[in-house]
C-alpha cells in the first residue's frame, strides 16, 4: 500500500501510525508559479523546478527532487492501494487535482486508488489541516477512506484543464456545473478567482488580507502569519507562499510595505531565500491609499506573475476580479 500525504508533516506523523504501507510526502505548492497547459512531461518539469528554484530553493536540486517525485508515484502500481491523503484547503485540493488528473492517465492494473480528504474533525475546533492531527487521530480516518470513483477523476481532469487555462473564465463556467463529487473544489476555486488583482486597487485576497493586518498592528512575520490563516484559511498557505505574497509588495517598486528587523546575514536573503522568521513590517503611506482604493498597485507597478495557468502582464493583458458582482473581468 503508498499512502501519498499532502506533506511532509502529515506523512511524518502516518510513519509513526500503525497505518500498513509506505508513506510518501508530495512536494508540490501548484498553488503558486505557472502550470500552463499543453506542455509535455519534460517542459513540465522545467517550467516548475524553475519557478520553484526561484522561490525556495536551487535549480539543480529541485529538478532532481521532482524527478524522484515522478518516480516515486510511478510506483503506484506496484501496491494493491494507493491512498490519497488531502485537505478541503485552496492549496490541497490544487494538488489533489494534479494528482487525480495524472492517475487518469495511468494504467491502474489491480491497483485501487482511495482518498481521505477532509474539512473538520472531531474534537479539533479551529481545523485547518492534517497536520493538526496526532498518529491516532490521523490513522482514525483510514477505515474511512473512500475509492474514487470514475466521475471524481473526470471531475478533477475537467477542474485541472479549467485551473491550467490561460483563460480564467474557464474557471468561472466550471465551477457553475455540477461539481458535487469533489465537495470542497467549488470554495477553493472561488478562492483562487479572488486571487486576481481587484479593479478596486490592483491587489488579490491575499494581499489585500495581509496588507489589511499589517494596518491594523500585526508587525512580525509569525503574528501575521498566523492572523492571515485565521483570516482566509480556505487557502491553507504555508509560511513560504505567505511570504511570496509579502515580497511582492516589499520589492515592488513603489512598495506598500516596508521590511526591517531581521538579524544577521538573514536581511541579505529574505528577499530570495525567505529566511523570513525575524522579520517586521511596516505599512508604507501608499500602501494605506491602496487600501482606501485611491491608488492602484498594478498601475503604480506593473505585474508580471502567474496564476495557475494565467500569466498577469499589466501592460499587454490583464484579468481582474471584480468584488460587486463577484465576477472575473478582463482589463
């Protein structure tokens, strides 16, 4: 049996379980960088190591880590189970989706492939994720687990195409059909929508959120962290995507935010390593006229990022997310 963890948290704690089988950590954050569709498996991998390589870590290395990915999944059917352990969360259920829609495309042979994907669990209050749980809780929802079914993997191929598309409508008309067989998908695609720059001042969900924090008094990186997650946890952002929103608006060239208190050598390379722990942040005068909706942050910078399978230019094309009528709008 592979049991195929959201992360390594999840997968350190199930290894330590009476759980039978191997435990096997998906290193994957497809919420962020570019997954644009129609690119062969060898231009996949290069188009991820690279924007992974840019925010976390070296070239080489990463390109070889998601090698030993791809190997490693391939080894599905060589177990009588593969078992998928995912979250209801804007970051989980992007990965899920890549997953399902590559097991689509696999002979399964005898391999039975089941999920656990879950929103809350008893006696946890504030659940956020997998993470959270202890080895007897985690093993708990094993007897649980559920084999997906023919219309979930259609599903998740039709929502992977939709989050791949250069085109975001393709989002908004997928999440009108009928997507009951992977409950939480329509939340954490509406979420991911909300992610466009807002025709009110140019900044998503996400910036908008912590700007609004950092405002409000949350200086250090930890306290803001944590008060984003209890904010918007639909996204379920670790440390290291929180911080890849924060240094867009940290670097930009008219910042909204300001960055200081880190020590040692650590100040050199938050901006590219995200050695972030010790820092504190300061909202700028045009970061608060960016959040009255006097100023604009894409007019005032530019932007040039991906989202899913959207690549933002502010100069030749942009998508924004029009918060009246909840719709995404093109500019």
């Amino acid at each position: 049996m592979l049991h195929i963890h959201n992360g390594d948290s999840t997968a350190d704690t199930a290894k330590q379980s009476d759980l039978p089988g191997e435990h096997f950590a998906f290193r994957e954050a497809l919420i962020e960088g570019p997954t644009p569709a129609g690119l062969d498996a060898n231009e996949w991998r290069r188009v991820r190591a690279q924007h992974l390589s840019d925010a976390y870590a070296a070239l080489e290395q990463t390109e070889q880590e998601l090698r030993e990915q791809e190997r490693k999944l391939a080894t599905f059917a060589e177990h009588d189970e593969a078992v998928l352990w995912f979250e209801h969360d804007l970051f989980c259920q992007i990965n899920l989706l890549y997953l399902l829609d590559w097991f689509s495309q696999q002979e399964h042979g005898q391999t039975k492939l089941s999920l656990v994907c879950i929103d809350q669990f008893p006696g946890v209050a504030d659940f956020r994720g997998l993470g959270q749980l202890n080895r007897e809780q985690l093993a708990s929802l094993f007897p649980g687990r559920k084999e997906v079914t023919p219309a979930e993997m259609n599903l998740a191929s039709s929502a992977w195409q939709a989050y791949c598309s250069p085109n975001p409508t393709a989002i908004a008309d997928f999440i009108e059909t009928d997507t009951a067989p992977l409950p939480f998908l329509r939340a954490a695609l509406f979420a991911h929508l909300q992610r466009f720059p807002s025709i009110k001042n140019g900044l998503g969900a996400i910036e908008n959120t912590a700007l609004e924090l950092i405002q409000n008094g949350a200086k250090g990186f930890p306290d803001l962290f944590s008060r984003f997650g209890a904010a918007l946890p639909i996204y379920g952002l670790g440390d290291a995507q929180f911080w890849l929103a924060l240094r867009r608006m940290t670097l930009a060239k008219q910042p909204l935010v300001t960055m200081a208190e880190l020590r040692g050598d650590d100040q050199a390379d938050a901006s590219t390593r995200g050695s972030f722990a010790n820092a504190s942040f300061e909202i700028t005068e045009l970061g608060h006229s960016v959040l009255r909706g006097e100023a604009d942050f894409v007019t005032l910078n530019g932007l040039d990022m991906w989202l899913g399978g959207v690549q933002l230019d502010g100069v030749k094309s942009l998508w924004r997310w029009d918060e009246r009528s909840g719709r995404i709008v093109s500019k």
